[in-house]
C-alpha cells in the first residue's frame, strides 16, 4: 500500500474551520476504491496544524486520487486556507491494514 502522512499548517483564522473546509475533498477520497484510509487529526500541540494519514491500495489507487476531479479542485480551493506548503512522508509497504502496537497489547481486544 501507499502509506502517507502529511502535516497542514493552517491559516489560525482558518484552523477551526478545517474540517468543514476540507470536508468535501476527504469524503471524496473516503469514497474512491483504491483509498483505505483518509483521517484527519489536530495537533495538539499546535491548533492551527493539522495531521493526515492516508493510505491507498497501491500505486494505480495513488495515481487515481491524483487524477481524480476533487482532488484538482482541492489544488485550487485548499491552498488559500494555508499558512505553508504542507510537509509530507510517503512510502510504500507491504501490508494493506495497520499491525498491532504489540508493547501496549489490551489483552482480550483483539
């Protein structure tokens, strides 16, 4: 899979309102095939950043989302919201699900 976290600093006059103004691009996403995950987090030690962890079946899913109509929208109507250029980490691995934390194992959760 396509594993991808990325870090969104966010206008502070905006950052409160991120969810709804990213809300139609990530159930957008959430929505495609190839896509297995597309979260947002707030920072907490920061408020106007946000963090996304996405991931997408493999490359051909990677290359869709790119591709697709709501993501060239986004390209358009997510920058002005931002405060910089988001950082992001990107790799691809071999597994299509998240493992078990097994040092902080809950026994009987799983």
């Amino acid at each position: 899979m396509i594993f991808i976290a990325a870090k969104f600093q966010i206008r502070p006059e905006d950052a409160d309102r991120w969810p709804e103004i990213s809300a139609e691009f990530t159930q957008a996403t959430r929505s495609e095939p190839g896509c297995l995950w597309f979260d947002w987090s707030r920072s907490l030690a920061d408020p106007d950043e946000y963090v996304l962890v996405e991931a997408f079946r493999d490359g051909d899913a990677g290359v869709a989302h790119v591709q697709s109509d709501h993501f060239k929208k986004a390209q358009q109507t997510l920058p002005p919201h931002l405060a910089r250029t988001p950082r992001i980490v990107n790799f691809t691995i071999p597994q299509d699900d998240w493992s078990l934390l097994g040092e902080l194992a809950v026994p009987g959760s799983d």
